[in-house]
C-alpha cells in the first residue's frame, strides 16, 4: 500500500484559510512571517481575514494556496511521508517545495512570480476557458483542432471532465460544436485568461528564466509532473517539465492513473479544499481518499 500526497490549485482558496495552521504551531507562524517579508506585502492578513474577493487577487490566490499547503505539510512533520506527490497546476509547485525539491523561499518567490506574469498574459490578450463534461477526451481533442482560433484542451481533470482553453471566439466556437455531439455541459469559466495554451506563452518566456535560474534538488519521493503525468526525480527533468507547464495541458486524470497503477492505494490531499480527491474517486473508486489534518 502506497501513499500519494496531492496538492490543489487555483480555485480552492478561502478566506480564513490556514489560521489554524498558525494557532497550532510556531513552525507555522515563522513561515508565515517569512512570507509576508518575501512577498513585501501582509498576504497572512488576506488569508485570515480578507474577504472572498481579496483572495480572488492573481497576485493572491496562488501564494495563498501554496502556502496553504507547503506549510501544512512541513507541520504535519513525519505524517508527511509519502511514496510520491503530484499537484494539480501551481499545486506542482506545492508538491515540489514540499517533496524537498525546492527551498520554501525558492518555491514562494517562483509562485509570486509565476501568478504576476500569467495576470500580465491575461491583460495582454484577452482569453477564458470552459468546462466540457460527458465527452470522451478524442472527441474534444478533435473538435479543438478543427477551429482556427486558439483553443486547446488544457485540463484532463478527470474522466469525462476536461477543461478546455483559448480566446473567446475559439472557447465558443468550441462550446457550440461540443454541445452539438452530446456534452452533458459546456460552460465558460469564471477565470482571467487561458491558462495552460498557448496564449500563455509571454509568461512561460518570463517564468522560464526565473526556473532555471533557481536551485532544484532531487526531491525524497518521485513527483508526477502535470506536462507527462510521469513520476520524475531528476532536477534537469523537473526543470523542463516545469518551464513547459503554463503552456502545455494538467494531465491530471492520467496522473491519478499512473500512480494506482504505479502502487498508490491511499491519496492525501494537502492544502484548502477537497476537489483533487473527488477527481481522483472518479478516475477509480477502490481507491481510499483524505484530506491532510493537523492533530
């Protein structure tokens, strides 16, 4: 019986989050002030006591998630002892800081950067995405390559759920021929841009020299990267994959896959939120899921 640790992404925020965390322990609350004197501004006050809204924040939302889940891992102490680790878009960067890949600061400067430069993309050309449900992933594939416009699948969420990607025109387009063949659902998203195609591109050129320029160790367990959904342990292969994830796909739902089929029998979800384990229960029901818990 192996143990899987996940960590969420974008989306999964809430306010309050993480207090707990620093009631608990004084580990915590030293992480947390390190991140407010990283960041240059009071995020730990904007998780604990912000509105929804403030938490909506690009420059918000995703370190708040990271440091959600970096920081609930380090406290669980040796609770955290997992066989492997994934995470679902800027959840990779979770895993990885986590997994001992990255450095907590390391980690927290590249997510601050990656969440500044994705809000630059969005503003630079104006995109969205959409969630297709109850269609097989060919037949979304296929559609996506018929339209001229930009439009990707960008999100193997789960099956019979992908998320798909590109300019408005594109997404529409989309929509209305995916409803056409039987899509259970097909709506727009509430998200600033296109994440994860290739109208991310001007961010992964600026997020690509901050990666390569930060220390990357081999991690203690392997990390399923969301470009190949494959279990990689070497630094110069995490870097890659990394460099590519803002344009490439999440394949999640082939990593959930990979890692039953590689021996995961028990998923931990780290971090807010509990939709990593809902996906991962419907790729295969047999398997046992959780959220991460202080005690």
């Amino acid at each position: 019986m192996k143990k899987a640790f996940v960590f969420p992404g974008q989306g999964a925020q809430y306010p309050g989050m993480g207090k707990d965390l620093y009631d608990f322990s004084e580990q915590a609350r030293d992480l947390f002030h390190k991140a407010d004197e990283i960041l240059g501004f009071p995020i730990t006050d904007i998780m604990f006591n912000g509105t929804e809204e403030d938490l909506r924040q690009t420059k918000v939302t995703q370190p708040a998630i990271f440091l959600h889940s970096v920081i609930l891992a380090k406290v669980l102490g040796d609770q955290f002892n997992p066989d492997m680790v994934a995470g679902h878009s800027l959840g990779e960067f979770s895993a990885l800081t986590a997994a001992g890949a990255l450095s907590f600061e390391d980690g927290l400067r590249l997510v601050s950067k990656r969440a500044m430069a994705m809000q630059k993309a969005c503003e630079k050309e104006p995109s969205t995405m959409a969630a297709i449900l109850g269609v097989e992933n060919e037949v979304v594939e296929k559609v996506c390559a018929e339209i001229a416009e930009v439009v990707v699948p960008a999100n193997y969420n789960t099956t019979g759920q992908i998320v798909i990607s590109g300019s408005h025109e594109g997404i529409d387009k989309a929509i209305a021929r995916l409803t056409e063949l039987g899509a259970k659902r097909a709506m727009k998203l509430q998200v600033g841009g296109a994440f994860h195609s290739p109208l991310m591109e001007p961010a992964r050129a600026e997020l690509a020299k901050a990666i390569e320029e930060a220390p990357i160790i081999a991690p203690v367990c392997p990390v399923y990267q969301n470009v190949n959904a494959l279990p990689v342990t070497d630094p110069a292969v995490i870097r890659t994959n990394l460099v590519s994830q803002l344009t490439s796909p999440v394949r999640w739902t082939q990593t959930a896959q990979n890692m039953i089929a590689d021996g995961a029998t028990r998923f931990i979800e780290v971090g807010p939120g509990t939709v990593l384990q809902g996906l991962i229960k419907k790729v295969d029901r047999s398997v046992e899921t959780e959220s991460a818990k202080i005690q």
